[in-house]
C-alpha cells in the first residue's frame, strides 16, 4: 500500500472516530449511505428508510399471477410515492429509491422491469395506462425527472436514463431496444480520462403520439416533433420537426406524414442546427 493511500485512509478514519466519540450519528449515517450508494444503486433518505422498502418491496415480489399484483398495488403503497388504481406490477420488478416513483392508474409493469428513483430529490412519473414491457430499465440521477405519457407503450429491454429531463408524451410506441439517454459524455480533452470530463444535460422531449421503431437511440439536447416517426436502428443526434419520418445515422427526415411530397435523402441540409430538406414529387 501506497502512502498517499495509508495517509487518506488515516484522515478518513479520524473523522469518522470523531464523530463516534461526538455520538454524531447523523453524519455516521450519510457517511454510510454515501459509501454504499454504489452498492445498492440508489442513494436513500435514511438508513432505516432503506431496510423497510427493502422489507416491503421484497415480501410479495415472489407471488405470480393477478393475486400477486393486486397485493403488490396494495402492500406498496407505504414506500412508492404514487400508486393509482388497478395499477399492475408483476412479480420480479426492481423498485430501488421507491419514494421518487410515481404510477398512474392501470399502469402496466411486466417482469423484469426496472425502475430507479435515486435520490429524494428525482422524480420518475408514469402516467395513466403507461406500459412498459419486459426488462425496460428507467433510471433518473439526482435532481432528474422522467415522464412517460399517459397510454404510451415501452418495449421489450429498452433502457430511459439520465440526469436530464427525459419527458416522453401521451400515446407513443417506443419499440424494443432502443435507448433514449437525458446526458452525455464531454471528451475533448484526449489526455484526460473521458470519465473525469463531466457531462451534460441537456434534457430530451418526444412529443405525443411518436413511434420509434426497434433498436433507436435519442442523444441528449433533442426533442423530437408530435406524431414523428423514426425508422429502425436510426440515431437521433438532432431536433425532428412535427410529423416528420426520419431514418438512418444519423437521423435524417425522407418524408412528412399526411402530405404528398417525399424527400430526397440526397438533398438534405442542415441549417441552424436543425434539418432542412429539399421537396421533390412522388413520381419525381
């Protein structure tokens, strides 16, 4: 062991003999918590808080079929924040940071969903009749907060993460696979370690009734337009104007929904950040 180890484990264990000695059990416990956070995934509000939600989301979690939801609606409804009625929770759904959740009425959460809150000061929001299907992860950070629209569809092992707000809107289908991440990585410094460049916020909105097809990924900073489509495995870097079809990587509009003009992908131009496109006739 190095001496710059051995001299900051000395410091580290002065502080918190002082505070045992001082009987400061409210700094020993945010010592605690902040040590394990990385443990248990999420940071709780107390240390007592932590055992009971464990407690109460793990008694239940084994039993099948509609008893075993009805129950869990029921016997959740100490630790999660919001609970609506006829709420639907499968068994084997991770709830970590209970208190930053929120379910709408009739919410649907399949098997092997996971949902975590964080931190006391985040928030993750289902609305009414959200649907997410097998192994969705939803996982908001500190001071973060996620939406999900009322009767909008997650599929199958699609992953919503960020500090930054990530609202989706009323009647979406986002399909299976795909990503949609409230931050980014800053690295241009080269010689420095990506992970210690810090990272943005930017946020991410899709409007009501947007479909994304399989596998998309959302950057941070877009928002994309009402009633857009984005075509599969595209990747979305920058805003996509209302009712636009867009496809590729990066993500570029071919087509507007409900009017007869297409778009020649060949004539696409970027201005002021946004895409711009030049239009062409059907049979042209």
């Amino acid at each position: 062991m190095q001496a710059e180890d051995i001299g900051y484990l000395k410091e580290k264990f002065s502080k918190y003999k002082k505070d045992f000695l001082t009987l400061n059990f409210t700094a020993i416990e945010q010592h605690l918590i902040r040590r394990t956070r990385f443990l248990i995934h999420y940071e709780p509000p107390s240390i007592i808080s932590y055992f009971f939600e464990s407690a109460v989301l793990n008694s239940i979690d084994w039993m099948p079929g509609l008893l075993g939801a009805l129950a869990r609606n029921i016997l959740y409804r100490p630790v999660i924040s919001k609970i609506g009625l006829l709420a639907f929770i499968e068994r084997r759904v991770v709830i970590k940071a209970a208190s930053s959740i929120e379910l709408g009425k009739r919410t649907m959460l399949h098997e092997g969903v996971y949902l975590n809150g964080w931190h006391k000061n985040s928030k993750i929001c289902l609305k009414e009749r959200a649907y997410l299907d097998r192994n969705v992860t939803v996982t908001v950070h500190e001071n973060g907060y996620i939406e999900i629209g009322k009767l909008t569809y997650i599929g199958p092992a699609t992953c919503i993460a960020g500090p930054g707000p990530v609202k989706i809107g009323n009647y979406c289908l986002i399909s299976s696979n795909c990503g949609i991440y409230g931050n980014n990585h800053v690295f241009s410094d080269p010689n420095a370690l990506v992970r210690k460049q810090g990272f943005t916020c930017l946020g991410i909105t899709i409007g009501d009734d947007c479909w994304l097809g399989t596998g998309v990924k959302v950057l941070d900073g877009v928002t994309i337009g009402q009633g857009s489509v984005i075509g599969a495995n595209a990747v979305v870097t920058k805003d996509i104007p209302p009712y636009s079809v867009a496809v590729g990587v990066p993500a570029r509009v071919i087509s507007k929904r409900g009017k007869d003009e297409v778009i020649d992908p060949n004539k696409l131009v970027e201005t002021n950040g946004s895409v711009e496109a030049s239009i062409m006739e059907p049979n042209g």
